[in-house]
C-alpha cells in the first residue's frame, strides 16, 4: 500500500511527439494533474490541432513556454529542443521535479557536449535509467537510489537506452570485451521529430530505409559510453549507426560484442538473467531449446513501457550478439519519464504505466 500523493504536472513541448506521449501516459496515471500545456511557435494553438487523439486534453490552448507559465506546479516535463532546457530550467524554483526530455543536462563530460552537440555545457542531473547498472552490480539498486527524492532528472535518449540495456549485463559482469562494440538499429520516424524535413516524408520514406549519423557522429554516442563506463567498463569503443524504417515507432537495437578471454559461451546467458530477473520493464526472451526462443520484434512493444531484449553467441566469430526492441516514444522517453518521476515522488515505479503492448 502507499498513501495517496497528487501532484499537478505541467508540460512544455506538448505539441511535440515527446510531449504528446507524456500527456497520454500521464492521462492514465491515477496521481497527476495535468496544469499548463506550452508550446514555442504553435503558442495559441489548442493541443487538439497537434494531438487530435488526446480527447481528454483537446481543447486547452498552448501558452507561451516561460518560466512564470511552468511555475507553481509540482512537476515540469520539458520537452524542448536539445539546447534549449538549461536555460528555462535555471529559473525554476529547486523544489519542484524537473524532468528533462532533451540531451541538455544527460552528459557528465562538458567536453563530450561541446564536441557532439556545440555550445555551453548546462550540467549534468541525475540519470533517468532506473535499470542502470553500476559496476559490480547484478540489479540496479543504485541507480534506484540515485533517483529517489532527485528534483531533476535527465531522460535519456532512445537509441541510447536500447544498446545500453543489450549490452550492459555484459559489460557489469566481465563477459563482454567493452572495445569493438558494434551497434545498428532500425528506428521508427517519430524518433526524428515533427520536423518538415524532405527525407522525413511519407513520399521519400515509406518502401525505403535511410541509414543516419554515420561515422562516429550521432549525438547518442557519448551517452552510450558513459553508461558503460558507469557499467564497469574501463574505455568503451563503439561503432553505431541508425537506420530509418518505413514505421512510426520502435527501434530495433543489434548490437554485439567480443567475448571476453576464457568466458565459456554456456555461461554468458547468466548474466542477462541475473540483471533482468526482477525488473518491472525489461524482459528477456526465453533461451533456445525451451520451445519459446524467439528474438524481439518492435511491435510487440508498441504503446508498452516494455524493453524485449534476447542475447546468443556466435561462437565461430567470438562475438556475443544482443538484440532490443523497444518503443523509443514510451520506453525510449515518455514512458522513462514517468517511471522516473514515480521514484523520485516516492510512489510506486509502475505506476501509471502498462507493459502490454498494442497489436495488430
């Protein structure tokens, strides 16, 4: 049993698709209020024109995304352009939770900001990944801990969270050789945002699949290393790359990595097993030879706050192979978001959240 603890949640960015899913899942939390819904250039414009499928929202108009506006809630979710929450957060006041859907306060390295994203560091807040592990753990109580009672927490980003949860049981256990990573995925199109671009057209997009970021330069990169490092890796090298799939949403995560030397493949699983045996959202998929192995699929995720993850061996190249799939609008950040603010208000982590997913 916990005891009640309303709280009324105010949300800048509600006309974005980030926004858009934190209202929905924050429509079916039985806690939250919603407040003020703000917008930048759609300021003016009633949600219903951006959301249509929000009823229960449609008809509130966007303010203006201030400080004055957001203030006196309990709760601020800033779905705002990289770059543009450091400063609209400064001026909140400290006792109310803030919850950062943005890159601006993910990275503890400012050097790594400046060269992947440019302009000033805004500092670095607690990390919503409730999952993560340190290194030496086996669960991630710590990272819990991290986020009990924080008024600021930094969601991470999508594809950052699907390698990170393939790969880290891994690397915290010493199964894993954290060099020569390599990581691809598959990523619906919400995960570029809403943005009137040419390639992000039905007409250029639907019947082909666009690789994106190529080379070392996806803004993910150093967010995915920083994780492994707090994971126990020592240096972390990785090879990643996006693709853009004719689908709205999900991301399919390969990502695989070498055994480490004098790791027997039959143990490897292990691993897996003991990080993910008791978390709420993340699932790992029945081990070959039970008559249930499958390997993930992004539909089986969709609308859910749920994580499928499966691990193999590819003992002819001594690579271990994980696979993720994961909804990059729910798991991948709104739903991140909520499972954070519940731990951080002290209140159930599930709460609100659903790890069903939607299918056909």
């Amino acid at each position: 049993m916990f005891m009640h603890m309303s709280f009324t949640v105010a949300v800048a960015g509600a006309s974005g698709y980030a926004g858009g899913e934190a209202l929905r899942l924050l429509l079916a939390h039985p806690e939250a209020r919603i407040g003020a819904l703000t917008a930048h250039a759609n300021a003016g414009s009633r949600l219903g024109e951006h959301h249509p499928h929000l009823f229960a929202l449609a008809d509130r108009v966007l303010e203006p995304t201030t400080a004055d506006v957001l203030g006196g809630h309990d709760v601020v979710v800033l779905g705002l352009p990289h770059g543009a929450s450091g400063e609209i957060a400064a001026q909140l006041p400290d006792g109310v939770l803030v919850l950062d859907l943005g890159a601006d306060h993910r990275l503890t390295d400012a050097a790594a900001w400046g060269h992947f994203y440019g302009g000033a560091h805004a500092g670095s807040w607690p990390y919503g990944l409730p999952e993560l592990l340190h290194a030496g753990e086996t669960t991630a109580a710590a990272q819990r801990e991290t986020l009990a009672g924080a008024t600021r927490v930094a969601v991470p980003g999508c594809n950052v969270t699907a390698v990170t949860l393939g790969l880290q049981p891994g690397i915290a256990a010493g199964v894993l050789e954290p060099l020569d990573l390599v990581a691809v995925l598959a990523n619906g199109y919400s995960g570029a945002g809403k943005s009137l671009k040419p390639h992000l057209l039905a007409a250029e997009g639907l019947g082909a699949a666009q690789a994106y970021g190529v080379g070392g330069v996806h803004r993910h990169i150093p967010e995915i290393e920083q994780n492994l490092r707090v994971a126990g890796a020592a240096d972390v090298s990785i090879s990643f790359t996006p693709t853009l799939v004719p689908m709205a949403r999900g991301i399919l995560a390969t990502a695989t990595a070498r055994l480490a030397p004098g790791v027997d493949p039959r143990d490897v699983r292990a691993a897996w097993e003991a990080a993910y045996a008791d978390e709420p959202f993340v699932r790992l998929l029945p081990a070959a030879g039970d008559g249930l192995s499958r390997w993930p699929t992004t539909a089986a995720t969709l609308g859910a706050n749920t994580a499928l993850v499966q691990v193999g061996v590819d003992e002819r190249a001594g690579r271990v192979v994980t696979v993720t799939a994961l909804d990059n609008l729910v798991k991948g950040t709104a739903g991140a978001a909520v499972q954070s603010l519940n731990l951080a208000l002290g209140l159930p982590e599930t709460l609100g959240l659903t790890t069903n997913g939607i299918a056909p």
